[in-house]
C-alpha cells in the first residue's frame, strides 16, 4: 500500500503538500486547570472523599462501561460502597423493551423519534429505596450508572462520565449491547436505531437537565483505565472557549461499499480499503478535544450545544432550531469508487408525521474534486411515466431485474468547485469519481434509497432499500428543464474587492441554508450577523482566520478542513496563510437564512 506521502500528488492540487489535514483539532485551555488521568483521576475523587464529600453520584452516558468502571473504583476506593445504579433501581429489560416498542417500530432503518424522560425507566419504589440506603451507610458511597442524579438524595459530588455518539457506535459494531438489552449479537444498524431514535434522546434531554449541577466531567471516550477526570469549571471554560471562537469538531472516517481513495490520500488514512464518509460537522456525534495542562480530553460536541445555544447558533437560529446544531458538513468519497445509491429524502410534511422529526434531511453536493468521467443523477427524465418507473423499482427491488437508472433519472457533468442543490423530495445520488462536500440540514439518516446498484454492504448482507418511502416523496415534477434551471449552476456575484470575489451559490429558495463562496488572493472581511458560520478551505493549503480586536488567538485551517465560526464572534477576517500565501484560495460558507441581524 502506497504511503499518504507517497500517493499524495494523485489528488492534491500541486501547491497543497500532503500531511496538512488536521485529524486530531485541539482547544487549547489556558494555565491553571488540570486533568487527571487513570490512576490520578481514582485518586482526586478518593481525596474529596478524604475532605468530606462522602456521596458520590457518577451519572455515565448510555454507551459508558458501567461494569468496568464500578471496578476501577472499587479497586482505588476499597473503603467505599460502590453501587451500580442501573441494577439497582432500573425497570426490567421487558419492562422497558414494552416502553420503547413503539419507537423502534419493526423497520431495519428508521424508528420515531422518542419524547420519554430517563425517569421513566426507572422503578419510584426503588430509588427512594436506594436513597435510604446511601443515607444510612456509614461508609463513603459512590453511585455508578446512567441517571444516577435520578435518586432522591442531596449528593456531595455528581459526576458526569461523558462519550460521544461516535464512540458508541465504534463499541456497538464491535459487539456492545443497547443499554439494558440483549443485543450484543444484533446487527450496528439495529443498534444505531435504537440509539438514534430513543437512547440518545432520552440521554441528552437528562443530561441537559443536570449540566447546572455537575461537579466534575469523566471522559470515558477511551478505556475506563485511562479515563480522563477534570473539574466542571475546567469544562465550562473549554465549552465558552469554543462557543466564541472558529473551533473544529473531530472529524471521523468510515468505509462504505461505494468508497474512494481521495480522502486516504488528502487526509492521510491507512487502516481501510477505502473510505467513504467523512463526518466532520455533525455536533450530535462528532467530539471536540479540550488540551488540558499536557492531557488531551475528548468530549461530546453537543455539550457546547447544549451549553451555550445562543452563543453558539445565535439568537434567531436558536429560537428556530431550539439546542440543535443545524447545519452539517461532510465528505462523500467516490474517487476509484461506485456510485453513491440512487435515493430521496422526504418531504417536511412526511418526516414530522412519520418519523417524529421536525425539519428534513435538505442537502447539496458541492464538487471538491472530480476525474473527468464524473456525473450527478439529479432529477427525473422529461417525458418518463411514473408509473413505469414504479414498476421497475419494485422489480430491481425484488431481484428479477437491474433498475435501468439512466433510463429514469438525469445524469450531468460535474466538474471541481460544481455547487448542486437537493431540496428534499428530489431523486439524486453521487456518481463514482468524485469527491463531494455535503452542505446539508442536519438530519442525516433520512435516506430513502430505491436502487443501490445491484450491491450488497460491506458485511455481505443487503443493505436496506426503501421503495415504499420514496414513492411517497418523489416530487415527480422535477424533470430534467426545471432541474437544470433551478438546481445547477445557480452562481451569481454578489460583491468584489481588489482582492477577493464572494458569490451565492444556492441553495434552492426550497432550503433553509444560504451558501457563499469566496475567491481571494488577500484578507476577505466576514461577518457573522449574529448567526453561526461553517466552512470548509475547498481551495488552497492553508489560510488564518482572524478578530480584528483580537476577541480570540489566530485560527489556522488547511485544505478541505471544516471549521466552525459561533454566532458569537461576529466580525472575523480570513487570510492566506503559511503554505498558502501566494495561493488564490476559496471557502465555501454556510448559514441559517433569515436568521442574520443586521
């Protein structure tokens, strides 16, 4: 296999060296905050102990190696009752399958979105049992489990032990069960349901619940050995930090059927075949690492989220979206690769009444690169019959015969810094050869794919096709005219300076995201307006955004990095930097529209 350095020229536009991308993004914390890993952070618990604080609630995210970290602590705190809450005051597996049935529905993909609290998989008797008994121990108790805060007892300490959705999912197609199930053995995609639908919600409207309240955060991303432990204020710090300044979330990698190899080389990746997904602005799973005194501590992204909603989104966003991050960036692979499934997402109307969600997977494809074979199915054929259409969906659906997709669907030329806009309810999909940057709503497994090109995942098993959904939201409407008058090629000059040229590149009037690009050669001036920016340097090696009152430290990105600009900052400037002075260098900027202040 050939190195990142050695293949790097292949995809890397000749003024970008290779190594630049930054795989591991850091908010440094300044001097007089610590973290205590492992041993030292059993330790520091053990010393409030020592100094009075006796009661000791650990509430651990669902997803958190409950077992292994009662162990630890019974290991380093032996003159303390450890108690696993979960087992001790949790309803019975049955009990709470009966709970979520109708939530997880009988489909492989897609569930609805569940409104429950975390109080509700509890038994009442028996947490005011498990408070009588903490109150009479005469040793120090800590309480270990999911919903601990739940328990009717004024503790000394609470803790949050913390993880990132990403990291539940790495455990869960390794082999981890649901929390309180017995699904060790079950497919990732049934896992990731019935997180996606019930456990994480119920997770992160608890954890909002008790954030005032913490005391100290436990970063339980890596082995429970080498768990990391730093103060609330410390975490605090870290989540204003980022949400008042350009920060970029960790980005995460994963292998498709259909994947590439650009990202190998541009990103300097080595451990799979190919890579067909980079997610590298989804807060609700990616994390973000906070530099603490020499340790480096991963947390959720969403804390920041959920921390600072106004800060982050701004004012109107936020009164619109509520504490959810709404626009997600990333990066779709098909470079020596396949065909992305031909798919549609649904209609509002459809998601909200069906899936329990309030706003739809819109989406566009913004052309990072592309060999010279590269197309995108976009829209329908003038003059096809949707009824023979029909019928030839459920045919390749049943195996007899291969969807003729050519003969139904619109295939165009796409070609580097190409903008495509995807309004919800439009057939699409990505054709081999090329790299996309996906500017989207955040929704983000909506996806009703109706023909996957004959192929099975990488497991060998099917992957799931959902042709009864998007016939029910295929606007049939858009043919190949409107799609090329309204989807393609909407590129309009908006302003220029002696220097740079910003332009409007979409999206449909359809969705609720406005894009600019810019062009420059020296110092483009940005502006918030009191709503949250994100970008990605589609062009150039490296550029420096900057306050112009030095609100926060120089903030320097690379080619194709995702970045995050909080409604908070307002004016911000960026520049050619370092490797890409000299260069002309392009971002690509998205925002929430009618939700700037002027």
């Amino acid at each position: 296999m050939k190195s990142p350095t050695e293949s790097a020229s292949k995809y890397l536009p000749g003024l970008v060296p290779p190594g630049l991308y930054d795989k591991a993004p850091v908010i440094r914390i300044p001097g007089g905050h610590a973290a205590w890993a492992g041993e030292d952070a059993w330790r520091a618990l053990r010393d409030e102990i020592r100094a009075g604080r006796s009661t000791i609630a650990i509430d651990a995210y669902p997803g958190t190696d409950v077992a292994a970290l009662i162990a630890a602590l019974e290991s380093a705190i032996p003159d303390a009752l450890v108690l696993d809450f979960e087992s001790e005051a949790a309803l019975p597996k049955e009990e709470i399958e009966a709970l979520i049935a109708d939530n997880l529905t009988d489909d492989r993909v897609f569930g609805v979105m569940s409104h429950r609290s975390l109080r509700e998989f509890y038994s009442p008797s028996r947490l005011a049992a498990l408070a009588a008994r903490i109150a009479s121990a005469e040793v120090p108790v800590l309480l270990v489990g999911w919903g601990a805060a739940l328990v009717p007892h004024s503790f000394d300490l609470l803790v949050l032990a913390d993880m990132a959705r990403w990291e539940i999912q790495r455990r869960q197609r390794a082999g981890a069960p649901n929390w309180r199930a017995e699904n060790g053995e079950q497919e990732a995609l049934l896992k990731f349901k019935r997180g996606y639908f019930v456990d994480w919600r119920v997770a992160d409207r608890h954890k909002r619940m008790i954030l005032d309240r913490i005391d100290y955060v436990l970063d339980t991303n890596g082995p429970i050995a080498e768990a990391k432990l730093i103060r609330s204020s410390t975490f605090r710090l870290g989540m204003s930090m980022a949400a008042t300044q350009p920060f970029r979330v960790v980005p995460f990698f994963d292998p498709g059927v259909w994947g590439g190899q650009w990202m190998r080389e541009v990103c300097g990746l080595e451990d799979e075949k190919n890579y067909a997904w980079c997610f590298d602005c989804v807060p609700e799973e990616n994390s973000v690492l906070l530099e603490i005194g020499g340790q480096v501590v991963e947390l959720p992204a969403i804390d920041v989220v959920f921390c600072h909603p106004q800060e982050l989104l701004g004012r109107k966003t936020f009164a619109r979206f509520g504490a959810e991050f709404p626009i997600r960036f990333d990066m779709l692979d098909t470079m020596e690769g396949g065909n992305l499934s031909l798919q549609v997402h649904p209609l509002t109307d459809y998601i909200q009444n069906t899936f329990g969600m309030h706003y739809t997977q819109d989406e566009s494809y913004y052309l990072l690169d592309a060999a010279d074979d590269a197309v995108v199915y976009l829209g329908l054929r003038d003059g096809i019959d949707p009824g023979e259409m029909t019928a030839a969906l459920r045919s390749a659906q049943t195996g007899e015969a291969a969807f003729p997709a050519e003969r139904f669907v619109n295939s165009f030329p796409a070609r580097k810094h190409d903008h495509f806009s995807i309004p919800a309810g439009t057939v699409h999909c990505s054709g081999k050869n090329s790299m996309v940057l996906e500017i989207s709503a955040t929704p983000y497994i909506f996806t009703f794919k109706m023909w996957d090109w004959g192929r099975v995942g990488l497991d060998g098993v099917p992957r799931p096709i959902h042709v009864d959904h998007a016939l029910k939201n295929i606007d049939w409407n858009r043919r190949t005219q409107w799609t090329a008058e309204n989807l393609i090629g909407q590129v309009r000059e908006v302003d220029r300076g002696p220097d740079w040229v910003e332009e409007q590149t979409g999206l449909h009037e359809l969705e609720f995201l406005e894009v600019r690009r810019h062009w420059f050669t020296g110092a483009v001036q940005h502006e918030t307006r009191g709503t949250v920016n994100v970008l990605n340097l589609v062009e150039g090696a490296e550029a420096i955004v900057e306050s112009p009152t030095g609100a926060f430290e120089p903030f320097v990105v690379h080619y194709a990095e995702t970045f995050i600009v909080p409604a908070a900052v307002g004016a911000y400037s960026i520049r050619p930097h370092g490797r890409g002075e000299g260069q002309r260098l392009g971002t690509v900027k998205a925002s929430v529209r009618g939700t700037a202040t002027d």
